[in-house]
C-alpha cells in the first residue's frame, strides 16, 4: 500500500506503486492533461517518477514556478535536437535555464547566422508538435561516456568523465535526439508551445579562455503567449531606455576603448552625478554618519589580514613599488576598520557610523562588463557601522526605514528583501554567523517587510539583507545591502573600553543604499527613460525667444532663474521657434519657456511642460513658485 499526501491535506491511497501521471489521473483528467512534473517531498521530478513509498506531492502544472522551470529546461534540449536535426555536425554542450528563458552552446565549423536562428525556430515548432515522448533511462558512468563518444558528441563524453566513476547518470530522449541530463523534463515536446529564439553569442568552454569558442544560443520560453508578449514588449522598451544609448543622445558621458569598464563624464552627466551625491551626503550628516575617506591602494598584508587576498584577489587590481605589493582597493571596509582603530572608542560612542563616497576598482572579466550595469571602476554610498551585537537590531531597523526612504525619494517605492545566508567559502564561526544571520531576519520581522532566504549567498564575512527595487517597466534591480560582520573586526584588531572596562570587539555592520552610483545612475536613467525628475535633471530650464526683439527679455529671465538656483539656459539661436522646441524637447528638459512680444510687454512666460504639455502664459514669480515646489518635494 503506497499513501500519497496532497497539498491541500488530502490522502490517496494505492495497492501498489504509481508513477506521477498516474496520481494525477486519479484526481481528474484535467490536472492529468495539465501535469508537467510532480514535486515528491520537496524535490521536482519527472510525471515517470514511480512512487513505491509514502510522500507528499504536488502536482506541477505551468501555473507554478517550478513548471516554468521545467518548460525552459525542456525547451533547450528541444533547440538543441532542432539544431542536431538541421546541422548534423554540430556538437551539444550544455544547455542551463537562465532568468526569463534559457540557453544552449554548440560547436559547430561555422558561426550560426540570423537566418540559421530562423530556421533553428522554425523547426523547433516542426518538432513540438510531433509531440514525441520525452523519456528517461540510467546508465553507468562509463556506459554513458561510451555512448556519447560512439555517436561524436566529444563534450558530452568530457562532461561525464569528469563525474566520479561509480556513479550512473540519466540520459533524455525525444524522437532521434539523446541527451544527458538530470531532469526533470515534460513529458512530452507537445507541452512546449510557446518559445523564441533571441540572439546569438560566443561563449568559451567551461567559461575558460583558453578554450575553443562555442556559439551560444539564447532563447525565451513561457507557459502562455500573453505573458511572452509582454516580455518581448519589455524587452523592446528597455531597448528604448538603453542608458548607454541615452547617455550619449542626451550628452551625459560615453565609454571607449582606451579605458574598458571606465566612464567618461560630460558636464551633464556630472551634474546627475553631483545632485546624487549631494543628497547621500545630506543623508549622511541626517543620521549620524560621519565622513571619512580611506586610501585607494593599501598594502597587501593588510589585504592577507582582512581576507580579501584569499577570497577575492582575482577581483582585484595589484601594482608594486620598491618591493613591496599593494592592491587598489574593491571595497572600503579594511580603511574604515583602520579609522575606527587609530583611536581607542568607548562603549558610549558606539554604535559609530563611517560614511565615504568610496572609489573603488575590480578587475571584472570584459565579457562581464555592460555599460554603467558593470564597470571595472566605480563609487559607494558606502557605510560601516561599529556597535555592540545589542544594538544590531536597532541599527538595520533604522536603516531600513532610511533605505525605504531615499528609494522613495529617486521615485522607487517597490522593494524585495533578501537574506542572504553563509556561503561555502568564508571566514568565521558557526556560532558567529548563527547569531548574524537571526539578528538579519529578525530586524525584519520588526521592521514588517516579507522577505526570502538566499542561502549559500552571503559574503565571505558575514550575511546580508540585499535590497533590490523594482523599475518602471517591472526590471529587478539589487541596490542596497547590510551585512553583520563579527569576523573582520576581529582580523583587524577593532576594539573598543566595553562597560566594565575590559577591551571588547565591535560588530561591524557594511551597508549601502544606493550601491555603485554608476550603476544607479544607469538605473535611473532607464527607469525614466532619460526624463531625469526636475530635482535630478541636468538642464532644469530652457528658455527660447521667438525672434531677436526678445532676447534681451529671454537672458534676463535666464539669469533670475540661475540666481535662484535652478540649473537654466537660454537659446538665442535664429532658428524658427517650432525647431527649438523640438530640439530642446528630445533633450527631455522637464521645462521650455517660449518668450515672444506679448510675454515681454506682459512681463510674463509662456510655459511648457516635458511631454509637450501646454500650461499657457504665467508670471514669472508663479513659474518660480511652481519649479520650487518641485524640486523640494522631488516630484
């Protein structure tokens, strides 16, 4: 008798084992129909999964999370047997799930064209709807490697020789293709309906340079067409919003070649950057930050000391002079550790909260690197916290409410939270991240935010709350973090006078809100597709005079709008008013004053708003008014 638990409670008794597809029967022919997988004690597996013993199960349809999983699994290995189907020689490699679809590598003698992605597409819907069983079999390591050599898949057979020898592994099969896999797949390709191939990349064997260069093919799959089109559509306005594009239409700052992962800021875009610096400073000095600056290179001992070398030294950028090796920093916290303990701090003083406008470098691999997103060169709204582990709770609440704050300010007000939990690789005992992680999610709990675990992805020193906020067009983005650290405190030789007079070591909490403001910034103009906020906007003001009679009239204006701080400029240019306008409105200024004889006799302004919004003539005092109100109530 096999007993099988059902979500809602329920049991379901069998005489004798049961395949998934078969439970699933027993409850309807339309979850029957509907099953992709089953999910027996926590764990996906195949609808072929046989039960011989009491479980609990769920049935896995393209509602759930795991279904989707499932479809996209599947569909790669549908593009790679379409691919085995058009080009016999190709070789399959790997082929994971990724965010929004999924991915398959192939070496093949030429490189793949558009019109080979077409055809790819095309008979991968010929396959589908065959809809040929997708079935599983177990053989033995080396009976697998035998297979695969035997029909010229020489990656697959390397794959699988470099799985210890006593162990068996799984294979798939559709129609005439086989491929090595864990599962779990549908059942059959007639459950993969919608799909599409997107692009195609180079991508190294096992992510190794010095290894052949394979062709990636990258595609997208969904349980329905609405929700493809509606990532496609996404897709196609975040292509609209591309920072990089916008940052040189709009005059803000470019990259090139001479410095990969580098930026070159134009006055504009310096200006962005400065009004966002100007506010993270005036959050500092409004919460008890004081701000500090540490040195970029450091020597490495003191990396060794703090454990940067030995979990991070491929990241960083090294130098030496006269014998000795430094590293430019990637992370600020060693120099504050250093600040913290060039002077001997009560108990009273803590918590002591650093703040620094840290630059930072790391050596990401090109491949890597993607405009503003991911730089090799960039700076925190970094912070380090020194307090008791008594005061741990108090401070991440505090910070979170001020994290939700500054979000809402830039105009993000969805926020994820995480908690990333201890990594393979770190420093430190159990003991101590057992107590940094509960404080984490208990502040949490206080602070009244849902949150999900992240395990295994933590720093190496401790855990953390990332903070990821949800863009205008539904992109995820992490941003902020705080992390406990109970263990570079104790490496660097941190101590305060504790209340009986003894030394005690610190906790030291590392937090950002903002995160890399290249990366922000990026965000930014994406998420506002360029139309900065009035408080943020490069050019808050442009004022056009519609013949020369009134340029005496438009300067003076421009003038009185910059002595009362607004960052204005005026267009003196003999060209036909419709022109400028136009010309000053793809620049998305959030304000065009047009001036012309009425307006200068009238001592008035007529005005328009970003997005061609007609607001009519204004005295000057009430345009005034109307700029100040949204610029302090950030708009």
């Amino acid at each position: 008798m096999v007993s099988v638990r059902l979500p809602d409670g329920s049991q379901r008794q069998f005489d004798a084992p049961v395949t998934v597809s078969q439970v699933a029967a027993s409850i309807g022919t339309g979850l029957a129909k509907a099953a992709l997988a089953g999910k027996v004690d926590g764990q996906v597996v195949d609808t072929s999964f046989l039960i011989d013993h009491d479980i609990d199960l769920a049935i896995v349809t393209d509602k759930d999370a795991d279904g989707l999983d499932v479809i996209r699994h599947s569909t790669a290995h549908l593009l790679a047997y379409a691919v085995k189907e058009l080009f016999p020689d190709a070789q399959v490699t790997i082929g994971p799930v990724i965010e929004n679809g999924f991915y398959y590598d192939f070496s093949y003698k030429r490189p793949f064209t558009p019109e080979d992605l077409g055809a790819i597409e095309k008979k991968m819907v010929e396959l589908a709807k065959k809809d040929e069983p997708v079935t599983r079999k177990v053989l033995p390591r080396d009976e697998a490697v035998a297979y695969f050599k035997s029909i010229g898949e020489a990656y697959k057979a390397e794959i699988i020789e470099s799985i210890p020898a006593d162990q068996d592994v799984s294979l798939y099969t559709e129609g005439k293709f086989t491929d090595l896999c864990r599962g779990p797949h549908v059942p059959s390709t007639g459950k993969l309906k919608v799909f599409k191939l997107m692009k195609l990349a180079g991508a190294y064997w096992r992510g190794d340079s010095k290894n052949e260069m394979l062709q990636r093919v990258y595609g997208t799959a969904w349980a329905k067409k609405e929700e493809q089109d509606a990532y496609l559509n996404m897709l196609e306005e975040a292509e609209k919003r591309d920072h990089r594009k916008l940052g040189r239409a709009l005059d803000l700052f470019h990259f090139q070649e001479e410095a990969p992962g580098l930026i070159f800021w134009h006055p504009k875009g310096w200006i962005v950057w400065q009004q966002v610096e100007q506010y993270m400073r005036h959050v500092y000095q409004d919460n008890g930050y004081q701000e500090v600056k540490a040195p970029q290179i450091l020597d490495r001992s003191l990396w060794e000391k703090s454990g940067h070398w030995e979990n991070y030294k491929d990241n960083m950028f090294t130098t030496e002079s006269e014998n000795r090796s430094y590293a430019l920093k990637p992370m600020n916290c060693p120099g504050h550790v250093q600040i913290f303990r060039s002077n001997m701090h009560s108990y009273r003083e803590l918590p002591l909260r650093y703040g620094e406008f840290g630059q930072c470098h790391r050596n990401e691999p090109s491949g890597s690197l993607h405009g503003m997103m991911r730089v090799r060169g960039f700076t925190q709204d970094d912070g380090h916290i020194f307090c008791t582990e008594d005061q741990i709770l108090d401070e991440c609440v505090a910070f979170t409410a001020l994290l939700q704050k500054v979000y809402a300010d830039f105009g993000f007000t969805d926020v994820i939270y995480k908690v990333a939990t201890r990594p393979e690789k770190r420093v430190g005992s159990d003991e101590a991240w057992d107590r940094a992680e509960s404080a984490l999610i208990e502040s949490l709990n206080r602070s009244g935010c849902e949150y999900e675990i992240s395990p295994g992805e933590g720093a190496f020193y401790g855990p953390k709350i990332e903070y990821t906020l949800k863009d205008a067009i539904g992109r995820t983005w992490q941003c902020g973090t705080i992390q406990a650290d109970f263990s570079m405190p104790v490496r660097l030789d941190a101590e305060y006078v504790a209340q009986d007079n003894t030394r005690k070591v610190p906790v030291m909490l590392h937090r950002a809100i903002l995160g890399s403001f290249e990366r922000f910034i990026g965000m930014l103009i994406e998420n506002y597709a360029g139309a900065l906020p009035m408080w943020l906007a490069p050019v808050q003001v442009s004022v056009l005079n519609i013949s020369d009679a009134q340029a005496e009239y438009a300067g003076e204006i421009a003038q009185n709008l910059k002595k009362q701080g607004f960052r204005a400029q005026v267009d003196l240019r003999n060209e036909k008013i419709t022109f400028k306008i136009r010309e000053h409105s793809l620049q998305k200024l959030p304000y065009i004053i047009v001036v012309g004889d009425k307006e200068r006799d009238a001592n008035t302004v007529a005005v328009r708003a970003r997005g061609n919004v007609d607001l009519g003539v204004m005295p000057i005092d009430a345009l005034v008014k109307r700029l100040s109100d949204e610029v302090k109530t950030r708009a």
